[in-house]
C-alpha cells in the first residue's frame, strides 16, 4: 500500500490538511480541479500542525480557522465530487457523412469491376475449353487417318 503524505493549503481564513497517498488525491479531497501545488498554494507538510488528526482520519479534509476561531480543529465539510458530464453525442457532420457515401460507391465499384473480371475469365474459360475440344477432335481425326496408312503398310509387307 502507498504511504500516506500529509498536504495541506489555506484560503487565508482557513487551513485545509489531508492525508494522501499523493498530491491528485489530495486535490480531490479538497475538491479541486486546479493544481494549486504548482502555483504553490498548496504544499506537502508533513509537519503541520493536523498533520496527527489527518493521518488518523486519510482522506478526510481536517480545517482549522487562522484568523478567527485559531486553534479549533474540525472535519472540513465535503464538496460533493462534480460529476463527469458527457457531451451530449452530436450527429454525424457532413463531411463524415460524403466520406461514408463516397467509401460505398468505392466498394460498389470495386465489386462491379470484380465481377466483370470474373465474367471475362469465364468467358475466356469456355473459349479455351472450345479450342480444347477442338484440338482433340483435330488429334482423334489424324490419328484415325495416320493408323488406316500404317495398318495399310503393314498388310502390304
């Protein structure tokens, strides 16, 4: 488990102890969303003067008044966490919508031209498969012719 920090920062009026495990926690008990430890406001101290009663409570904003009532130690009140909103979703945008349009007739396209290529490979099939056939109908004749004369040579010998 990480070892809890104590940080702590003041409005001025107030100071504001907590004991973290690192600074963003320590941002979100004290309900910021600004970084105030870059700017300096906001620092790691573990010697504070809550730094006991925030290491006994983790996570829970000890406040203690600077200016009116000093010495007083209490729970600070928590913020409630903003909830994270959603943008609401927007329609597709126009451009969005040609891209689609355009990226569909691609692929009509595309498919019109494979199925020609298709039709001409068959057709090219058919035309070989013709000549094929005819080939071996020119064979089967000239053997037919070529085998009568050699029969005939042989029965002269």
């Amino acid at each position: 488990m990480a070892k809890l920090k104590v940080f702590s920062w003041s409005n001025g009026f107030h100071r504001f102890t907590v004991a973290a495990t690192s600074k963003p926690k320590a941002l979100e008990a004290w309900g910021l969303s600004q970084d105030i430890f870059k700017t300096g406001l906001a620092t790691e101290t573990p010697d504070a003067p809550d730094a006991e009663a925030a290491l006994s409570r983790p996570g829970e904003v000890i406040q203690r008044g600077e200016a009116v009532d000093v010495g007083e130690v209490a729970a600070a009140p928590r913020r409630p966490k903003k909830a994270a909103t959603k943008p609401a979703p927007k329609g597709p945008s126009a451009a969005d919508l040609r891209r689609v349009a355009k990226l569909e007739a691609d692929l009509d396209a595309l498919d019109a031209r494979h199925e020609a290529a298709l039709e001409a490979i068959e057709a090219k099939r058919a035309a070989l498969e013709d000549d094929a056939a005819s080939q071996r109908e020119k064979h089967r004749k000239a053997r037919a012719d070529l085998r009568k004369k050699l029969d005939a040579a042989r029965a002269r010998l």
